[in-house]
C-alpha cells in the first residue's frame, strides 16, 4: 500500500511563483512511482520539476531510487529545482 504522498515545504511556493508569470502548472505529488512533482507548461514548452528543500541537509534532498529511474528514462524536459527562481528562470530562458 503506497503511503500518503509528502511535498516539500517549498512546494507551494514553486506553483504559486509559476502561476504568477503566466504558467499553467499541475502538482503531480500525490502520483507517486517517480513521477516529478510539478507539471509546468510556459511558451509553448512543458516542464517536470522535482522540487526538493534547500532547508533540508543533502542526505534528504536526494532523489530516490524511483525518482532517479524515472528521471534517466525521461525523453523530455525535466529539472530538480530548489527554489522558485530556479524554477522560473529554467522556463523562461
């Protein structure tokens, strides 16, 4: 049985900032199996995000066993984001 999905504290944060320039974003938290956090579309383009908390030590901000397979495997953009502005300047660039 899958366990109640968790997000980072700066989860929130990342949608709210997103959604403020103009992107249309998807929390994909509660999926599970590896599956980024954020689904993110801006210009035309879309975004998986990984959202990890820069307040946490690095032992916690790795990503799992399932979120690395699902990031080696993945044909498409996708970004381990920390912060807001990271976020934004990777989908505004």
């Amino acid at each position: 049985m899958r366990r109640a999905a968790r997000t980072d504290a700066n989860h929130t944060e990342v949608v709210k900032a997103l959604r403020r320039i103009g992107a249309s974003v998807v929390s994909l938290a509660s999926v599970g199996a590896g599956i980024p956090d954020i689904l993110c579309g801006h210009n035309g383009l879309n975004w998986l995000f990984e959202v990890k908390n820069p307040e946490q030590p690095p032992s916690k901000r790795r990503l799992t066993d399932d979120e690395q397979a699902f990031m080696i495997a993945w044909r498409g953009q996708y970004a381990v984001v920390e912060t807001a502005e990271q976020a934004i300047a990777l989908v505004t660039a």
